[in-house]
C-alpha cells in the first residue's frame, strides 16, 4: 500500500482560507455589535457594528482579488493577473477612509445632542469582540507576511482597525456610565477616536497599495537573497543588477549574471536557465525571472565585454 504524504496548500489556499476565516468572524461580530448597541443605547457600539459589516465587504473584495490573481498568464496579460490584488488592497484601503469619515460625522452630530447613558452589558460584548478581532488580527497579518500578500494584511488592519474601535467604545462606556448623565457624551467621544484609527489605517494600506501598483522595488532583503542564491549557481562570476517587482503575492525578477566570457554561447545559456529554476525553486515566492548573460569583467575573450 503506497501512502502519500498530505499536500502543502499553497500561498493562494493560504491566503483564501485566511480571509474565509476572518469573514465568517465579521459576520458573527457584526450582527451582535449592532444588535447590542441599539438595545443598549450606545451608538459607539453600533458605529463599531458597521464597521465589522463594511469588514464583510471588504473581505469580499479581498477574495475577489485573490481569485483573479490566480488567473494564469494569458495573450492580454503576459505578467498574469496579480495586480488585482493591489486593486482589491486599494479598495479595501479607501473602504476603510470613508468609514472612519463617516463615523466621524455621526460622532460629532452625536455629541451636540442629548442620548441615553449606555447600558453596561454592552462592555461585556465590547471586551469580546476586542480579544476576538486582536487575535484575528494577529493570525490574519501572520499569513499575509508568510504568502506576501499586501490584500490579505490590509484584510488584517481591518481587523486591528476593529479591535481599536472596540477599545474605544469600551473606554467611552465606561467613562458613561461610570461618570454619570455629564458624560454622557464620552461614548460619541470614544467613537470620534476610533474613527481617526480607522482613518489612519486606511490611508497607511493605500499608501502601500499604490506603491506596489507604482512598481516600487520590495525590500532591500528580498535582492539581496536573490544576489545571494543567483550568485551560488555553478559558472555565475558575479551579479551585476537585479530589478524585482511584486505583482500580487508573487515577484518578476530580471537579472543580469556574469559568466566567463571565453565559454560557449551553450553552456552560459545552460547557467541561465540553472539561475531562473534556482529562484523560482526558493521561498521567495519568484513567478518568473529574465536573466541576462554578461562576460565577467576580467575574461581571457577576445571580445572583451
């Protein structure tokens, strides 16, 4: 009896499971937030609601673009689909500004007029929801690094984003409740708070976004092990540049290798290929790599360089 061992899900898998899991959390938490603010009277809690429902759309988004990333490479897009996910990330970016915008509003609306000192059962859902969405925050964020995907950490911020606004309403509660009908208005303070968190989150993901749509070269970390693993090919001399970019979760590399000059045209065309099946083997998460062949500096052809 022949066993096979299980199969790694892959970096798409990882990354859908993710935002699956984060969805149905949303969908839960959502429903309960609003259901208690309302009864409770706490508009914090609610505005709190709302944004763990625009979460379930945004996680919508998220899996659209994740989806459409996966699509191979075809006559209309020789670089594949991944920029859909930098799309979905700017999208789920600008979801989160106009959300914290409008709570803002309403916040501000809400503290010029009179309202019910919140009910204190109201905490108890808050103080759930907080431990909730900071672990999915964590968990979420954790897999986004791992399958480098800037749509599954911006999924992850929504979480945070959550998780700050519940600390929020619960400060702003407490203070209600605790101070009396003078403060009544701390739960629309609290929710005024959550909503420049929110607001900051958004704009820092978006700022990420574009750069990724903008071609902006990935860490200084990410070239240098792609130095380090070209340059350990048998026959490469040196690396003379590398240019990487990121499309969704996976990176096009062009890079040129130096080889001795005086070989033949066969047996530097055989590096090349060993450098591009040697990166796109590794970790890195490499789709593609262009690798240019150079004579070494110093060579013994008559050529020269």
């Amino acid at each position: 009896m022949v066993f096979q061992s299980p199969k790694v899900p892959s970096r798409f898998d990882r990354s859908l499971s993710t935002v699956l899991i984060g969805l149905s959390f949303n969908v839960f938490l959502a429903a309960v937030k609003i259901i208690a603010g309302l009864v409770g009277s706490s508009y914090a809690l609610v505005a709190d609601g709302i944004e763990s429902t625009l979460d379930i759309f945004s996680s919508m988004v998220v899996l659209g673009g994740i989806k459409i990333s996966e699509i191979p490479a075809d006559e209309d897009h020789p670089y594949g689909h991944g920029r859909a996910e930098s799309l979905a990330a700017m999208t789920v970016s600008l979801i989160l500004v106009l959300v914290g915008l409008s709570i803002a509003v309403k916040s501000v609306l809400d503290i010029m007029q009179p309202h019910h000192t919140p009910a204190a059962f109201t905490l108890v859902v808050l103080v759930i929801a907080i431990l909730v969405k900071e672990t999915l925050f964590r968990f979420v964020f954790a897999v986004g690094e791992s399958v480098n995907s800037l749509s599954v950490k911006a999924d992850a911020f929504h979480h945070r984003s959550d998780a700050m606004t519940s600390l929020a309403a619960f400060t702003g509660i407490s203070i209600a409740i605790i101070g009396g009908p003078k403060y009544q208005s701390a739960d629309a303070w609290a929710a005024l708070a959550a909503s420049g968190i929110i607001m900051f989150n958004g704009i820092h993901m978006l700022r990420s976004a574009v750069k990724e749509i903008m071609d902006h070269a990935p860490a200084p970390q990410t070239e240098e092990a792609i130095r380090g693993l070209a340059g350990k090919v048998a026959g490469v001399v040196a690396i003379e540049k590398c240019k990487v970019r990121k499309s969704g979760i996976e990176l096009f590399v062009d890079i040129h290798v130096e080889v001795d000059g005086s070989m033949p045209v066969h047996r530097a065309h055989a590096i090349s290929h060993d450098v591009k099946d040697a990166l796109i083997a590794s970790p890195l998460g490499i789709a593609d790599v262009l690798v240019h062949i150079e004579p070494a500096a110093k060579t013994t052809s008559p050529q020269g360089r």
